[in-house]
C-alpha cells in the first residue's frame, strides 16, 4: 500500500495512503516517499530506512510535477513562482466533493463559497485581492471562465475525475491571457492508467441527506488508453441555523442539490512520436435557492428577517470537449508540440419564484453559452540551459441571456453577442549563470473588441544561494477583457457600456524557500498586486427613464500581502502543518470618496490553517486540523462587517482489507455557527463516512 507526503506547495509533508487516504488536509502535495515494496527490495537497517524517508521528504516534495508556472509539464523546484498544488489522493483524502472544497487549506487563496458551506455553495475565489472574474479557470491548460457573465462556479466540477489542482497567484496573462489578473487556478483530469485495468468505486453517506456514488474505470489495450467515470451526489441540506443581526431563527429550506456527472476520456499513441486525446466531460446540476436573510439597516426601516426566497431553482448542464494532438519533435524529449481544438457547452436556468414578490414578476433567466477555441504550442529546449515556449491562441464565445415572465410568457432579451479573442505569446528561460535561472516573457492579445487588445510582459527569477536556501522574484502584468453582460446588457434597468476598458493589473513578488534541515521547509512569499481601472456597477440615483445604473472603469486596488507555509515531521509517524495568508487590498480610486483608502470588500480577510497527523505503516490514520478566516468587511466604505471564524475538523482512516478502506470525518467538530455573505448561514458540524474499493 503506497504511502505520500501530504504537504502545501509551501511544504513538506503528509504521509497518508495513497488509496481513498481520509485526510488531504494539507493543500498540495509535492512527492512520495519510499513504499513498502520498495524498503522490501532494499533492505537497510532501520536507522539507514529512517534516514532515507526524512532525506527524500524535501526532494520529493520539490519535484511535484505542475503545469501552470510554465505552460508545460515541469517541477515545483523549477518554478520562479509560488505554485500550490493538491492531488486527487489528497483530495479524496480530505473527502472534499467539489473542487470548490478541495481548495480549502492550501494558501494564498480564499476559496470559501461565498453563500454557504454545503457542497454546491457558490464558488467564489479571492486571490490577492482579486475577485472570482479575476481568477482564470483552466481545464487541462484551457480556459473555460465565462465571459458571458465572468467566473466559473467551481462548485460545478465534482473531484472524482480529478488527478490535481494547481493555484497559481498573482496572475497569468503572459501564458493564459485575459482573466488572470489575481491568479490562475488549473483542473487537471484523470490520464489513463497503464497495465492491468483499474476501477475504483466510493459509496458516501452524510449529514443532510448527503447521499454520493461514483465509479471510475481506467486502462489501457494495445495503444488504446481510456478513463471512465460518473459520479451521482444528493444531499438536502436543510438545517437550522440563527442569523443573530436580523434576530432570526429558522431552518433553511430549498437547500437540495443533485449533481449528475460524467467523464470519458480516450488516449491512443499513433506512434512512439504522437498520440491523440479526445475528452469530454458532462457536468448536470439542479439545485434549490434558498437565498438569504434580509438583514437592514436600522435608518432603512425594520425587515421581518424572513427568507425570502424559497422557491428559486438553479438548473445547470455543461459539456466541456476536446480533442489534442501531442507530437514529438526532434530528440523525442526536448521538443514537444501540441495542437488542441476545444467546443464548450453552457446552459444555465434559473427560476425566481419568490414567495413575497407578487407572482406577475416572477421569471425564468436563460443563459446559453457556446465557445471554441484553438490552442498551439511549442515546448522547445534547445540547449542544455536554455528553452522555449512559445505559440498562439484563438477562442470565440457567444452568449445569450433573456428573461421570461412565469404569468405572460413574455420575452426579454438581456444581451445576445460574442467575443473573439487571440493571441501569439512566447517565454524564454535560462540558466546561464549557476545556480540562477532567469525567464522572460510576452503575449500580445488581439479582440474583436475596440479597446481589448492587450501587451501581457512578464520576467521572473531564482537563485540557489545554498543547497538549503533560495531566492525568488517575479513581476507579470495581467488583464481582463469586460464580459459580454458588462458591455451590452439590454436589461432596462441595468444597460451595458460599450466603451468600457479592460482591467489591467500589475503583480510583483518576492519570496525565500529555506530548508529546515530534513525534517521541513518553510516558504515565504511577500507579494503586492494592484488592479486598475475596475469595472463596477455605478448606481443612478435617482434613476433615468427607469435606468438605475450601468458598469463603468471607476477603481483602483493595491494588495499588499504574504504567503507563507511550513510543513514538519515532529516524530516518527507524526506530522504537522501551518500556512499563514495575510490580504491588505486597499481602494486607492474610486468615483465613490467615502471608498478611498478603505478595505477592498470580502478580499482581505487573513486566514491560518494548522493541521498535525499520526499514520502507522499498516494505513491507519487520524488527523486533525483547523481552518481560521479573519474578519472581513462587506462593503467597500467599511460600515458593515462579517466576523471571523474558526472550525476543526478530524478525518481518520481505517484499512479493512487491501481492496477495502473505510472513511469517516467530523468537519466543523465544535458545531462554530458563522456567516460567509449577510444573511448567508453556514451548515455547522457534519459529518460523512464511506466505504471505498479498489480493483
């Protein structure tokens, strides 16, 4: 049974099991560690096994492969820039369902939903000040954000198809293009395994009805590989809750979720040169509503504190396809083209039934988004020291919106158009001085938009002082092209504005990876990202033949801030973790002056992860961590403010059998009651126990 290291990206590590291991409370791991099988087939003496565990902990750590940093397959140790990675083992570990919860204890991101803790909450990620449009989303090194109205709800992807996740901070324009202003955040699936067929299945059972399946086959005859899977997840989620401000008590209701996914992934090697993948992904999802709890303030008049919206349903089926070609050039090893054609299908519907609203204005809202893209890429090293990446990139998205009213059946178009966005991009990297590596980059974006053609720059370094320290430094400059809903929303009461300007933003860092000897690694990141020419919603008041507003580049954001992590081995068996986020994003322009020089609102919260583990040879495991959010303000002039929280969770792990592994954990052990958004409550303590096999 193989043992690994669970470890942030900041990290050493974790030792849990590889097969459905209960923990994943790290965040990223970064390597493995001698097996079983293997100290069998190299006896040593006792002392001689210790000491090769606890001197392959860090190298291994560093070694993690990652794509993200280099737009290619690469290392950790490679990397000039801070990469956090979590693995499918990890993932599994950690029994997190969504990719949205998977990310939960790695730094350097704020990933908790902003409306709730169950496992279909609204995804929203702050990185670096940045909001959820800022941060680009990448399937298998594509982009899949949706430009009809920004982000990607993470919460959509369940995690029992994905092999890893990489976060990368402080943007990727140079690489990736628009939308990677905060930070790049990349979905790597399952590749098919090679000799004997491998088939996984996991039954779940949970609190609030949490009732989960799924199954994955993978193998590979002749030069045909292929992945397999679907997962079904239920819950019902109505739980009590109190919301103390609006002096209210209640259960929620309309809480239920139902996720109906499937993945099939085929990979067949022409030759020993080339091979073709064709992916295809479906992600279902109907879910209810149940919105929040008004919360007003006092000089506004008094609010019943009732849930107002306990009928609404969010229906969302998704096809995410693509076909890529992998080709071999020169020696085999140092140059590798990649040719890929990607078509994406969203259909999102949601359906206000408010029980308050008189039911003439109830509606449905259509969302239909098509796109295609096209990627080319060149990965060339051609000298021992030298390499380069280089190629082009073209991706069209067209978006349709409207809204239908329930009682008349009457029609209204919100925004009908599309956006082509293209590009040609090139990163050169170097170690012509020892110990020193040394990158530079550029990307020119071209748009069918008059104002969205954007120069992405980028320049990085690292230099090995010792064998124990490094030294790192980056600067990137980022952009995000407006939405199709920013620039031509035909809403009456919210129109779009066609000359608004990209966002632009301007990230540095600067960072140190010390050694702890062989028992450890600290890392630390000091970073500042600034953000300008923010597109925000401007309020008309009072309003203008029935016009309330429009979007309108009125800010600027400068984020201030560290990263940091160190993972350690206390003794034999026993691990410990703990990563540290500190966020400072400040408005230093605003068409608002009440706004200036205040806190950037939901983006600044600081968060302090801690985690210690035990886990034996035979599999056993147990572990415990913590998860703290600071406070954080909820509006931009900082008048109004959700508290902080801290909650425990103990995952532990049990072997049954070789093909059998028993699960359980306890999240939220001390039951901590708290808000993520006004009037949004969390699910307190639950709880989940599975049974998992492998054959």
């Amino acid at each position: 049974m193989r043992n690994i290291f669970f470890n942030s990206q900041w990290g050493i590590k974790f030792v849990v099991s590889s097969l459905t291991a209960t923990f994943g409370i790290l965040y990223g791991s970064y390597g493995a560690v001698a097996t079983a099988e293997e100290i069998v087939q190299n006896p040593t003496s006792t002392e001689e096994k210790e000491a090769d565990i606890e001197l392959t902990v860090i190298e291994k750590l560093l070694n993690e492969p990652v794509y993200s940093p280099f737009r290619r397959e690469g290392t950790v140790k490679d990397s000039t820039r801070p990469v956090y990675v979590i693995t499918g083992e990890e993932i599994e570990a950690q029994g997190a369902r969504t990719v949205r919860e998977a990310l939960k204890f790695l730094p350097g991101i704020l990933p908790d939903g902003t409306v709730g803790t169950e496992p279909h909450a609204l995804s929203g990620q702050f990185i670096r000040g940045s909001n959820s449009e800022q941060v680009l989303i990448l399937l298998d090194g594509r982009p899949i954000n949706n430009l009809g109205g920004g982000r990607f709800d993470l919460s959509e992807f369940t995690t029992n198809n994905i092999e890893r996740v990489e976060v990368l901070p402080g943007g990727g324009s140079t690489l990736y293009g628009s939308d990677a202003i905060g930070g790049v955040i990349n979905i790597i699936t399952r590749r098919p395994t090679t000799g004997k067929i491998s088939t996984d299945t996991k039954i779940n059972f949970g609190s609030y009805g949490l009732n989960q399946q799924s199954i994955q086959s993978s193998g590979k005859t002749g030069n045909i590989g292929w992945v397999v899977g679907y997962n079904r997840t239920q819950g019902q989620y109505n739980y009590p809750f109190s919301i103390p401000e609006a002096n209210f008590r209640g259960v929620r209701k309309n809480n239920d979720v139902f996720y109906n996914n499937f993945n099939v992934k085929l990979e067949a090697d022409i030759d020993k040169r080339n091979t073709v993948t064709l992916s295809t992904l479906y992600l279902g999802k109907d879910q209810g509503v149940p919105g929040g709890v008004r919360i007003l303030v006092p000089q506004f008049g008094q609010g019943s504190g009732n849930n107002l919206t306990d009928r609404n349903r969010k229906y969302t089926d998704q096809v995410l396809s693509d076909l890529t070609w992998n080709s071999k050039l020169g020696g085999g090893n140092d140059s590798l083209l990649t040719a890929r054609f990607y078509l994406d299908f969203t259909n999102t519907r949601f359906d206000s039934n408010s029980i308050t609203t008189p039911p003439q204005f109830n509606r449905r809202f259509e969302t239909n988004q098509s796109s295609y893209g096209f990627q080319g890429t060149h990965s060339w090293q051609f000298a021992k020291n030298q390499s380069l990446v280089y190629g082009f990139d073209y991706r069209n998205v067209n978006v349709a919106s409207r809204a239908v009213r329930f009682a008349t059946g009457a029609t209204t178009p919100n925004y009908d158009d599309n956006i082509g966005q293209g590009a040609v991009f090139a990163r050169y990297e170097t170690s012509f001085i020892p110990n020193v590596k040394f990158n530079v980059g550029v990307r020119q974006d071209f748009n069918t938009l008059a104002n969205a053609s954007a120069t992405s720059p980028s320049i990085g370094a690292k230099w090995d002082i010792r064998n124990s320290t490094t030294l790192r430094a980056n600067y990137i400059r980022n952009f995000r092209v407006p939405t199709v809903a920013n620039l031509f929303n035909l809403n009456p009461t919210n129109i779009g504005n066609p000359d608004l300007r990209p966002e632009k933003g301007d990230s540095y860092d600067i960072g140190i990876d010390q050694k702890l000897g062989d028992i450890g690694l600290l890392r630390l990141t000091f970073f500042q990202n600034n953000i300008s020419d923010v597109i925000a919603f401007k309020s008309i008041i009072p309003a203008v033949n029935g016009v309330t507003g429009t979007w309108e580049n009125i800010g600027l954001v400068e984020t201030s801030g560290i990263e940091a992590a160190l993972n350690l081995q206390l003794a034999r068996n026993i691990y410990a973790f703990v990563n540290y986020t500190l966020n400072d994003p400040r408005i230093r322009k605003s068409s608002n002056p009440a706004e200036i020089g205040k806190e950037l609102r939901f983006a600044g919260a600081d968060k302090l992860n801690l985690g210690v583990s035990y886990e034996n040879t035979e599999g056993w495991y147990l572990g415990l961590l913590m998860n703290s959010l600071g406070g954080y303000p909820t509006n931009n002039t900082n008048t109004e403010s959700l508290a902080g929280y801290t909650t425990f969770d103990v995952k532990t792990r049990i072997p049954i059998s070789q093909a059998f592994t028993l699960n359980a954990s306890v999240d939220n052990i001390f039951n901590q009651r708290y808000q993520l958004f006004p009037g949004f409550p969390d699910a307190g303590r639950m709880f989940q126990i599975g049974l998992s096999a492998n054959f």
